[in-house]
C-alpha cells in the first residue's frame, strides 16, 4: 500500500516536472519575444524619425526657393529704387 502511493506520487512528480519544465521553455521564449519586440520598437522609432526627415525636405526646399526669390525681387527693387534716386 505505501508502495503504491510512493508510486502514485513518483508518478504525479514526475508528471510535475515534465509540466515544469514546458513552462519554463515557455517563460524563455516569452523572454527572447520580449527582447525581439523590444529591438523592433527602437527600430521602428528610428524609421520614424527617418521618414519625419524625409517628409520634411521638400518643404525646406520651398522655403529656400522662396528666400531666394524674395530676396532677388527685393534686391531688383533696391537696386532700381538707387536708380532712381541717385538718377541713373
């Protein structure tokens, strides 16, 4: 009779440790997708900011175009207004 419970709880321990071992497999693997997830974020952050960057070039070119272009206008309006002033 105490054989046979020594058995039986044998038996359930060794079905505990199997289970036991498979969460611990699991717990890893949750790990490793922790760090994987981790790394995709930092990477996908930087993407991000790459394309803010990207997006904002053609609007740093218009602004430059502009510049340029106000300041030629003002420079040809100067230049005539010394014309006119200095009588050439």
């Amino acid at each position: 009779m105490i054989r046979e419970r020594l058995a039986a709880v044998e038996s359930a321990c060794s079905s505990l440790q199997k289970r036991l071992d498979h969460i611990e497999e699991l717990v890893e693997s949750v790990q490793k997708m922790t760090v994987e997830m981790q790394h995709m974020r930092e990477d996908l952050n930087r993407m991000a900011a790459e394309l803010t960057d990207i997006e904002s070039k053609p609007a740093k070119r218009w602004e430059t175009i502009i510049s340029a272009l106000l300041g030629a206008v003002a420079g040809g309006m100067g230049t005539m207004l010394l014309s006119v002033i200095l009588g050439g």
